[in-house]
C-alpha cells in the first residue's frame, strides 16, 4: 500500500525560497498550502502552481508539515504566532541568520543557530528539522534544472528527518542527513561561505556536496 503524502503549508510562500520549493512540490504531487500575508499574492501564486491560498495561521493548522521560509529577523516573531498550530507536527526551518549588509561573513545569534531558536521557541511539541540552506533560490525556481548540490538535513527526531530527506528527494534533490539539530549551525553558517564565494567566482548558487558517502 502506497503512503499518503504529507500536505506541507510553506510559510512565506511567495519568497524566493518559499516559490521555488512549493512549486516544486506542487510539481511532485503533494498537497501544498501557500501560507502568506498577502491573500491576494497568495492566491495568485497559488492558482499559478495548483496550490491552496492561506495566511499563516491556517496553513500551519491544516498542514502536516511546515516550511518555514521568511527573513531571520522575523523568524522568531511568525513561529511564536504559529506555536499553538504546529504542535504535533514538523517545521522545516529554512532560516539562515544573515545580518545585512555583512551578508557573506558569519554571523551566529547568541542563541547558537536560527535552528535553535526555532526550537526553543516552538517547544518539545514540535519535531524541528533544519534543511535547505544551502540551495541557491535561482535554482529552485527553475523547473527544468537539475540542482546538482547536496542538501545538509539536521533534527533531533531520526524519523522527522528521514521525512524530510524524503521531501527533499522529491524535489529532485540529493539530500543527506548530517546529525543532530546542534548541527544546523554549520549549514547555516556555509551559506555565508557560498554567497562569498559566489561575489568571487561570478557564479550563480554554489552549493555543497558531500564525497564518499556510501552507496551515494
Ligand atoms: N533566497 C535564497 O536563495 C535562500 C536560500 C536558502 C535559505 N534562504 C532563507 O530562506 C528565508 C527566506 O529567504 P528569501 O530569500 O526567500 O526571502 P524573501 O524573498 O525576502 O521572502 C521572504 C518571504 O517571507 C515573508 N515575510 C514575512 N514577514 C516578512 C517581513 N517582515 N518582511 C519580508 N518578508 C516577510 C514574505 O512572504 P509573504 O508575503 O508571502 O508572507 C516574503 O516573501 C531566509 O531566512 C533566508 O535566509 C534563502
């Protein structure tokens, strides 16, 4: 018997990052919820990708999985809104804690990661998986391309992590699981070294792979 797929609210939905995995997620067949300020944009976006329109609050309610893909200085701010909705479920923490203008210098919160802060603010309730911060937003959104990078997926829950290297893989993505959420520091401290990186070689979303991994 076939498992049903997980209906996944992306939260910010009309982003760069968020547009680019909830369409490709519409693409693969899941159930997904446009979770956005704006109902206008929302629905357009929507109706665009076979999705469902919605604010925040509903789309975490309704979901199974969440995704989390708004600006770090309002990442604390959307999940303590969505705390009460998300209990049960997973959250997809795509946040990468950038401080403008010093966008290609690492700079970690006090707390440890935007990871951790996600969880602390979230509870025990609430199974935090960080992943996708290593993959360039350009690349999302372009449907026929195949992202050659690996995606770095940490959690404290194996089984929610498991799920998510499933989401990615249905994105046509590689994705590995790389520890505990304590590690999510590390991910989200390479996008820094790959925006860098990008200013000095002129490419468009470097990424990361990991090499030597068996039966990869
Ligand atoms: N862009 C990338 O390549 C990339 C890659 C990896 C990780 N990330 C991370 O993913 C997150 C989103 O990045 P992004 O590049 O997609 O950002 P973005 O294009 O600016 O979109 C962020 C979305 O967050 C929502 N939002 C909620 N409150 C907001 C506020 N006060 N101001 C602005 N937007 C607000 C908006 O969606 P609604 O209007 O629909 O609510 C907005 O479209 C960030 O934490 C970033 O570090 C980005």
């Amino acid at each position: 018997m076939t498992k049903k797929l997980p209906t996944i609210a992306v939260i910010g939905a009309t982003g760069a990052a968020g547009s680019g995995l909830a369409t490709r997620w519409a693409a693969a067949g899941y159930r997904v919820l446009v979770g956005s300020r704006s109902a206008e944009q929302a629905s357009i976006f929507a109706a665009a990708i076979g999705a469902e329109a919605m604010d925040y609050v509903s789309a975490a309610a309704k979901c199974d999985i969440a995704v989390l893909t708004v600006p770090y200085e309002v990442q604390r701010a959307v999940l303590t809104n969505l705390k009460d909705s998300l209990q049960g479920k997973i959250l997809v923490d795509v946040t990468v804690p950038l401080a403008a203008p010093k966008v290609t210098r690492v700079q970690l919160p006090a707390e440890g990661s935007a990871a951790l802060i996600a969880q602390s603010v979230l509870g025990e309730g609430v199974r935090v998986v960080s992943a996708f911060q290593n993959v360039s937003a350009a690349h999302l959104k372009n449907m026929d391309e195949l992202i050659d990078c690996d995606v770095l997926v940490t959690g404290d829950d194996p089984a929610a992590r498991s799920e998510v290297v499933t989401l990615a893989e249905a994105l046509g993505l590689s994705a590995i699981e790389a520890g505990p959420l304590d590690n999510a520091v590390a991910a989200e401290a390479l996008t820094s070294l790959l925006i860098w990186i990008n200013r000095r070689y002129k490419s468009s979303g470097a990424g990361v792979r990991i090499t030597r991994v068996p039966g990869r």
